[in-house]
C-alpha cells in the first residue's frame, strides 16, 4: 500500500500547497480587523487557507495593543433574514 500526503484536510487534493499573499479579516469584540498581505499556504485545489500559529497571535497582539496603527475603512454589512424552523 502506498502512503500518501493530503495537503488538503479539506478537499483531500495531492497537490502541494501554494505560498501566497492573502487578506483576512478577523472579529475582535464588536469591531472588525483587516489584515492584508498575510503570509498563508493555499490549496490549489479548494482555495482552503492555512496560517502559521503564531503569525496569527501575533495579529492578535497587534490589535490588542496597537489599535491605532490601523487605518479606518468604510464597509457595508447585510444581515440575512434567519430561515424558519
């Protein structure tokens, strides 16, 4: 039998993952962070995004104790009915 890798916890792809530059937004109490040019290996495949542990404790960290580094954006927000039961 032969072992094989899976790149992709996701979509089971053999493709290796790709380095790439990305954005991500996070939540932090009721505001929202956007993060650009983020270091992450993405799936080829699926798109599915991994991120390195302590790069993102170290966003965390940003926003807890640099708030003021970030520049403000304007963004618009739709919430969708909720679907009955």
């Amino acid at each position: 039998m032969t072992k094989r890798s899976y790149p992709c916890e996701f979509c089971d792809t053999d493709q290796p993952r790709q380095p790439r530059l990305v954005t991500l937004t996070m939540p932090h109490g009721d505001q929202w962070f956007i993060f650009e040019n983020v270091p992450a290996q993405v799936c080829p495949n699926c798109g599915h995004r991994y991120y390195a542990g302590p790069m993102l404790l170290d966003l965390e960290r940003l926003i807890d104790e640099h708030p003021e580094q970030a520049r403000k954006v304007e963004a618009f927000a739709f919430s969708l009915p909720r679907p009955n039961p």
